[in-house]
C-alpha cells in the first residue's frame, strides 16, 4: 500500500483527493496549516477531512517539519496555495512566500528524499485570456483588453483590424499570459516542480484546473471560486454579483472529478514531464451559472450585472480537455446539473458569512475594480 503525502490537503480540492485515494487503497498524510482564511479563525481541523487520514498541521515552509511530513513517502501531491486572483494583487508578498518560497522549501526536501511521483495544482490562470479565432480563420493566443476599451464597456476581445474575435477551447501549448500575481505564483509553481522534477529523477505532472466547485469549498472566503461565492451571497438572500456583462464564459468542473483526474496523473506512468488541463469539457456564461445555482437553492433571485471590471480578470477560458482525455483516461461523470444539486445538498445546514462586499470594497479602495 502507498502512502501519499497531500500539502494542503485540508482544502477543498485536497480533502475529496483524500477521498478518492483513501477509497483506492492509498495511505494518506496531510500537511497543512489550516490557515484562517480558509478554516476560519480558530483553524479547526475541517469535519469534512476524512478521520482516516494523517494530518501534520505545519505550514509549509518549515523545512523540518516538511522533511519530516516526507519520511517513508511514495508520492506527493503539492495543493498548498493561497488562492485569490484579487488578493494576490496586493498581498504581494504573502503570495509570494506561501505559493513561490513554500514550493521551493517543499522541492528542496524532495531532492534529499525523492519520490516516485510528485503532482503539482497549477491553474487555467496561467493562460490569461484563452485561446480565440477570427472571422477569417487565423488564431489568436496572446492578446488582452485594453482598460480603455473597458472603460467604454467593451468587453470582447479585438484582433489586431479591430474584427471581433470568437473564443475557443483553450489547449495546453497556448502560450501563458500572467494578468495577476496569483497567475504568476501559479505559473512558478507548475514550472518550478517541472525543472527540478526532471533534473533530479522525480516524474512531476502540473494539473491546470478549471473552476473546481462541489462541497467543502470556504463559502465565508469571499477570493474563492465564484459558485461558493454566488451561494453564500444566495444563503443570504442577496444577488450574487457579477462584473462586466455576465457573458464572460468558463468551465465548471465537479470537483469529484478533479480528484479523479489527480489520481490518475499519479497512476499513469506516461503522464511524467506532461502538464494537463482539468475542467469539464462544457462551458457556460456566469450569468448562467448565477441563475442555475438560485434556482437550485430554490431562490427566485436574478444576479446583479454591475458593469464592473476587475484588473486582473479575463474574458474567456474554457479548456480543451483532449490530452487528459487520451493520455490519463480521463472523463468528466459529473454534469453540471448533478454537481450543482451535489453542491446544494451540502450546502444545506452551512453557514456562510457573505464577506464579498468587504472583497469588493478592498479592491476598489486600491483601483483595482474599475467602472
Ligand atoms: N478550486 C479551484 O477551482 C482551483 C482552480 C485552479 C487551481 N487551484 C489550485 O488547487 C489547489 C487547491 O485549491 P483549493 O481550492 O482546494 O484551495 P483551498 O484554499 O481550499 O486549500 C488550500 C489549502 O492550503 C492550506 N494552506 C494555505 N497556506 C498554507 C501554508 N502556508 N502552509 C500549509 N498549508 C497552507 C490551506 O489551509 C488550505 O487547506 C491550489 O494550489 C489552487 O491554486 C484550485
């Protein structure tokens, strides 16, 4: 039997990774520090976490307490992370040494005590804007919006004669656009445990998740994804609020299968040294996505388009899952119908804590919301 280690093990995507590998027969130890932000302020272990596994809580850049967490270690999983697009842009250097430093101490260890497979969490960040076409064919990959243009709230994306441009699915060459410091500490970690992965023998495999959603995400953390957002502005009988028009298009993708897709990257030998979108193949607009969820929540409450713009956002990515598909044996089970029901049946009994003005309220006090 294998024993796994999973940093950040306690969160949302780590605790159903726990899961699913404990369901497989895996042993698994946790390290993670529980942070407030994510556990609240009495960082208490989450009741979510499965009794079966072994929690060390440390935070990772205590290099001894990560060399100890590797001891007898067959294959780590790196999901320690902070993970606000918004906050990242101003939290410079918290971002910077949890996400960028912690990996460094975490890789440091690895090369005294290497595994048979390290995993990384990257992200559809990484890419900015996703992949579009124009009218006559010709592709696009490295183009953003203009804060001028934003101001005059247009918000499609323009080839270079000003023809409007189609989105498409995003596949894992297209060159990465940076728009945030989370993007970038993502970005740092994907390619940080690539290098030294191959320099020092330990086949590493970066996972680019999409919109990840299901139970146990932090609905009181108002940087985490914008479903857990959406219901905790819902629970309390508020609008969820969406910037720009609300066209924007993403993938949403159930978390249960994102714990699948990391199981297998671990178990397929020929994913080492390869890097894979994670998402569900499908994609909707946020509006949409607001209005599904209240009407799974049983709410008669219409989202608020607020014409907003937020530095750092991008209009579309969705991804082409097809190298996940035919390398991994990947397939999405779950719908976004069966995941939002998944989610509501959680969701039921939680308190959540709508912080998102206070969110709001910080970014625009610094100009980074915009109209
Ligand atoms: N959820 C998504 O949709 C999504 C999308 C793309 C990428 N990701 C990536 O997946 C990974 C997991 O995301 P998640 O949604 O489960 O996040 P999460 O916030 O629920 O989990 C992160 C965990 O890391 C722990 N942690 C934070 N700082 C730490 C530190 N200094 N030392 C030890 N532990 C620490 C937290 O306590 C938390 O339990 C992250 O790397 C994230 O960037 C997530």
């Amino acid at each position: 039997m294998k024993q796994i280690l999973i940093t950040g093990g306690a969160g949302f995507i780590g605790s159903h990774l726990a899961d699913e590998l404990l369901g497989k027969g895996y042993r698994i130890r946790v390290l993670d520090n529980l942070s407030s932000q994510v556990h609240g302020p009495d960082r208490k272990v989450p009741p979510y976490l499965n009794p079966e596994v072994d929690l060390i809580v440390e935070d990772i850049r205590n290099a001894d307490a990560v060399r100890k967490a590797l001891r007898g270690v067959d294959a780590v999983y790196h999901l320690v992370a902070i993970v606000g697009v918004g906050q990242s842009m101003y939290e410079l250097a918290r971002y910077t040494s949890v996400n960028n430093y912690g990996t460094a101490i975490l890789l440091e260890a690895l090369i005294e005590q290497p595994v048979e497979r390290l995993v990384v969490a990257s992200s559809m960040s990484v890419y900015g804007e996703g992949l579009y076409q124009g009218p006559d064919g010709s592709t696009h990959s490295n183009i953003e919006r203009t804060l001028d243009q934003l101001r005059r709230n247009d918000w499609e994306l323009h080839g270079p004669k000003g023809d409007l441009l189609k989105p498409v699915a995003t596949p894992e060459w297209k060159t990465p656009s940076l728009e945030s410091l989370y993007a970038l500490s993502k970005y740092d970690q994907e390619r940080m445990c690539l290098m030294i992965g191959r320099a020092y023998n330990i086949p590493t495999v970066g996972m680019r998740f999409f919109n990840a959603f299901g139970p146990n995400q932090a609905l009181s953390n108002p940087y985490t994804g914008v479903l857990a957002i959406f219901a905790s502005r819902l629970l309390n009988n508020k609008a969820p609020l969406i910037f720009e028009d609300g066209q924007q298009l993403r993938d949403f993708v159930s978390v249960h299968d994102v714990a699948r897709a990391c199981r297998l990257a671990m178990e397929v030998p020929q994913a080492a040294g390869k890097v894979f979108n994670v998402g569900s193949g499908s994609q909707y607009t946020v509006s949409e996505i607001a209005r599904k969820m209240a009407q799974v929540l049983g709410k008669r409450i219409e989202p608020e388009i607020t014409g907003k713009y937020r530095v750092g956002d991008i209009r579309h990515c969705f991804p082409d899952i097809a190298q996940a598909r035919n390398v991994l044996g990947y397939a999405p089970e779950v719908g976004l119908e069966d995941g939002l029901v998944d989610l509501a049946a959680w969701l039921d009994g939680q308190i959540a804590f709508d912080r998102s003005s206070e969110m709001r309220e910080e970014l625009a006090s610094r100009g980074l919301v915009v109209g």
